[in-house]
C-alpha cells in the first residue's frame, strides 16, 4: 500500500495491541468497510459526545479537543442545533426552489469578502467546491496547469487528488502538476514558483491556477505572511487565477480576520472553503469575481443536491452568528498567541519552532542531531492522547506537531494542554 503523508503520519497500525472493546469494533470496521479508512493513533478514541472544546468517550473519560477544526465554535453548539433542527422541521428542499435563506446568508458572506469577489456558488465539501474552483479556472485561462505546494492537500475528487501531492500514489501525481516545497524560505517559494509556471507553459498545459491552503497546513504550517504576494503576481503575469484554499484557515480561525489570504494582503480571484462553515454540517462554497465564474456558468449549468439547502443555509448562518455574538475571531487571536507563547516557554532540545498564526499552530520536533524526527512527533502525539488531549501531526516529513482547536478554546484550556504537554515531553522525548 502507498504510504500517504496526510493519511498515515499519525494513524493505528493494524496489530498494535489495544483493548478489547477496541478490538472488536476496528475488526468489524475491516470485516464491513472499504481499507482506504485510517483511524487516529495507536490506541483508537471511541468517542460518543461532545459540547464546546470536550469529547467523551464510551466510557465516559473526557477529553480536550485541541484538534478539530470542524466543530469551528464548540462541539454540539446549542445555536447551531436549534436552527439546523428547526429548519429540518420547517422544510429542506434545494436550490431549485426560492428561498430566503441562501439569499440572506449570500450576502453576508460576500460581505466579509473583498468586493471583488462578489458571486458564490454552495456544494456539500471542500473537495467539490475545490473541483469546481479548478474547472471555473480552466474555464476562464483556457489552461489546464496547476501549481501546487509540495505537501498540500485540497480533497479527495479526481481532479482534485491529482493537486493533493500529500495523498501520494499514482493518482495525485499528475503531469499537469507542478508542486513546489511550502514556503519556508520566502525567496526560494518565488523562484520556483517562476521554475513552475516556466515548466508548464514549456509542456504545453498553460498556466491555469495556483492553488494554495493560505495557512499551508498539511505542509507543516508557515504563517510567513510576506509569501503570497509575490507569486500570486507572478501566476497572473503567466494568465493564471489565484484560488484561496480557505478550508483550513478560514472562518476566522487565524485571529487577524475572517479569511487565511487577508493576512497575505492579497486579493484572490476564487476562494474556497468548507469544513467549519457549518460546525459539522456538510456546507461549502466557492466564491469568485463576477467575471471569472459568469464564463463558466455560460458554458454549463451546476447543481449540487444538498449544497446551498435551507438547512445548509440555516447552519452556515448560525455558525457566523456565533462567531460574531461569542468574538471568536478575537479570541482566535488572543487564546492562540497566549498557547504559542506557553508552548514556546516549555523548551526542549528536540523542539525546534513553535508557529502559528491565531488558533492554527504548530510545534516542530526534530532529532538530537537535528534533523525532522518524525517518530518523535508520532509518540508524542500519542503520549498526549494517553493523557487524553487531542492533537495531531502535519508537514512533509510528518513531525510538525498541528494543534487547531475548536475557536472557543479557553484559557483554562491552554493551561490543561500546557501542562499535559509538558509532561509528555518529558515521558516520551
Ligand atoms: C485545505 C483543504 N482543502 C480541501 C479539503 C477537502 O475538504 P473535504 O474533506 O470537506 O472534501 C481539506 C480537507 O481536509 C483541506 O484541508
């Protein structure tokens, strides 16, 4: 089986002894699932509930969530309950129909947006609104060329496997890619972003995209905000669009505004996002400038089921009102600049950086000769599942620890997960 960074750095191994009741629901997952499913670390969580920044096992022990980014304003959150369950009483239909809600959340999500980017179009997943984000793209450049980072990940469709190197195996290395390493030397990303777009045009495909997650996450996390600029200027001289990967950092999640890109100072032409919209429920869009998307929408109608329903519309809604009712976007920046600074005083030989920006932070583990240590990171992890705080690993060479809690992570919370972090330092480094 081909090894996928994104997949495998910090998953159960089959055979790694674990308890019984453990045991016996990963046989039934083998007996009755498809093996492309992974499960996080070497003892599996058995989880049953959750409210704000806790998970519950089956067995009633309590956990700190400091990595889900999905339930974005707290597990379980009772505003985002009552309207997706209100809605579902009311009526769910879909975009064929009229209706107020996708009217009324359109316009206040094109309003956190720069104006420019004024059309927006609702799917169901990051990996669809990505899908089409490349086809509204091509369809604009008349080029099929993508430039993508090394490590990224933006979803699992066909296309978009083929721009997610960090699934690795045949299907996401496709000739009209180009891949270049995450910006951890600012000058060197424009280079190769110049060597990228040269190669492309040279074989033929054109440039049409460079799409970028503008946290770089599954790359191991470079909050540098000097990077973007330069390149997203140099794939437009090519004739190329800049598709904002917004799944990751979007929604606030930074702390210095709603958007990943607006810490660049950069004006995307497509933006994508997803998984927190919705704190749970299967929400996402794509949002462009009127001109490129009108192209695309010219050629062929879209419809997507279930993406822009009334519930869909009621959840998104909800999600924005508690981002704005509970100041997550300010307590993104402050809870997370306070975790950076307690993770950065826990100092150790084999942690070489902490960074971040808001509440998406990572924490770089390297060998004694210091070289990345991706095993260190993986035992590390795992010790702080055993001490039941959840956090997970990312980067090329898979030891870049990655810690993005729900947004209402509290101060108490970084202290539970500074002192846990402390210990398993000390316990397994
Ligand atoms: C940056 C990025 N883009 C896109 C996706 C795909 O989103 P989804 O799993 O909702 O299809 C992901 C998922 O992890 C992601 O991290």
């Amino acid at each position: 089986m081909n090894f996928s960074n994104i997949m495998d750095s910090n998953c159960y191994s089959a055979g790694h002894p674990v308890d019984p009741a453990v045991g016996s629901m990963i046989s039934a997952r083998e007996r009755l699932l498809g093996r492309s499913y992974r499960l996080f670390y070497d003892s599996p969580v058995h989880l049953v509930r959750g409210q704000g920044t806790r998970l519950f096992d089956v067995d009633g022990a309590c956990y700190l969530d400091a990595y889900n980014n999905v339930a974005s304003v707290g597990h379980c959150h009772p505003h985002v309950v009552e309207a997706v369950g209100r809605q579902l009483a009311t009526l769910n239909t879909h975009t064929r129909y009229l209706h107020q809600g996708i009217v009324s959340y359109s316009e206040r999500l094109l309003a956190t947006l720069p104006d420019q980017v004024n059309k927006v179009i609702y799917a169901c997943t990051g990996s669809e609104v990505n899908d089409l984000a490349l086809r509204v793209a091509a369809s604009h450049t008349r080029a099929t060329g993508v430039v993508v980072t090394a490590d990224a990940y933006h979803g699992n469709t066909a296309a978009v496997t083929a721009v997610s190197p960090s699934i690795g195996g045949p299907a996401s290395t496709r000739p009209h890619v180009r891949a270049v390493p995450a910006p951890a030397d600012p000058s060197q990303f424009t280079a190769d972003i110049a060597a990228a777009i040269s190669e492309l045009r040279d074989s033929g495909f054109g440039v049409s995209a460079l799409i970028v997650d503008t946290i770089f996450s599954s790359d191991g996390i470079f909050p540098d905000p000097t990077v973007l600029a330069p390149a997203v200027e140099l794939i437009r001289r090519a004739g190329g669009v800049f598709i904002a990967d917004e799944v990751q950092p979007g929604f606030a999640r930074t702390g210095a505004s709603m958007w990943g890109f607006t810490r660049h100072g950069v004006i995307p032409d497509i933006v994508t996002m997803g998984k927190p919209m919705g704190n749970g429920w299967p929400v996402a869009a794509m949002a462009a400038r009127a001109d490129i998307v009108e192209e695309f929408a010219c050629e062929e109608p879209y419809f997507n089921t279930f993406g822009g329903s009334p519930a869909s519309m009621a959840a998104a809604a909800a999600v924005l009102d508690v981002i704005e009712d509970e100041k997550l976007m300010s307590n993104a920046a402050q809870v997370g600049a306070r975790l950076r600074d307690e993770l950065t005083l826990v100092t150790h030989p084999r942690i070489r950086e902490v960074r971040g920006a808001g509440l998406y932070i990572g924490v770089e583990v390297i060998t004694d000769a210091g070289g990345p240590d991706r095993s260190g990171a993986k035992d590390l992890v795992n010790a702080m599942r055993q001490r039941k705080v959840l956090i997970s690993v990312c980067g090329t060479h898979g030891n870049v620890l990655k810690i993005r809690p729900p947004l209402v992570f509290s101060h108490a919370d970084v202290d539970w997960l500074c002192s846990e972090f402390a210990d398993a330092l000390d316990s397994s480094l």
